[in-house]
C-alpha cells in the first residue's frame, strides 16, 4: 500500500481499504511511502470527506478490525542490498 499522509489516511480511504481486506481475504500488507511532492499531488486529489487519522490512526484502525492482519514495511537496509557500496546521507 503506497502511503500519502494526508490521503491514504482519510476516513473514506480507510474505510474501503478496511472493505478491500474484508472482500479479499488478505493476510498482509506492505505499507510503503509514496514518495510525490504533495503540493504537485494535492490539487489532483478529490476532496476529502472528514479529517485525516495520520498514519498511526490507520495502522491502529486496521488492527481493531483486522487483529490478525500483518501490517509492515518490509524495505532492506541499504547496507544489506548493497554490502559493497557507502552509504552516501
């Protein structure tokens, strides 16, 4: 699940995702940062129904109703992907 604080975590969006894994079954999802300049991104957006739940309101919305689902973020450390190059910050 590509993640747009400010989007993703509108009420509306929670609710369908909650629906989606309902209807679906799944068992995990991979929350990953969508990584767009929202200020590109937020005039193509549709307005939002209710006020946003931040990420941490999602997270924990989708464990009160799904206490089973693996929710996580399952990115490799650089070092690991690339044991031979320097890690440039």
């Amino acid at each position: 699940l590509l993640v747009l604080p400010g989007f993703t975590d509108r009420p509306e969006e929670v609710e369908a995702l909650g629906d989606l894994i309902a209807e679906t079954g799944l068992q995990r999802v991979q929350l990953r940062n969508l990584n767009v300049d929202p200020d590109w991104l937020s005039p193509l957006l549709p307005p939002a129904e209710g006020r946003p739940l931040g990420v941490a309101g999602l997270v924990k919305a989708l464990r009160r109703r799904f206490p089973r689902l693996e929710l996580g973020s399952y990115t490799l450390p650089h070092s690991h992907c690339h044991p031979h190059r320097p890690v440039l910050y």
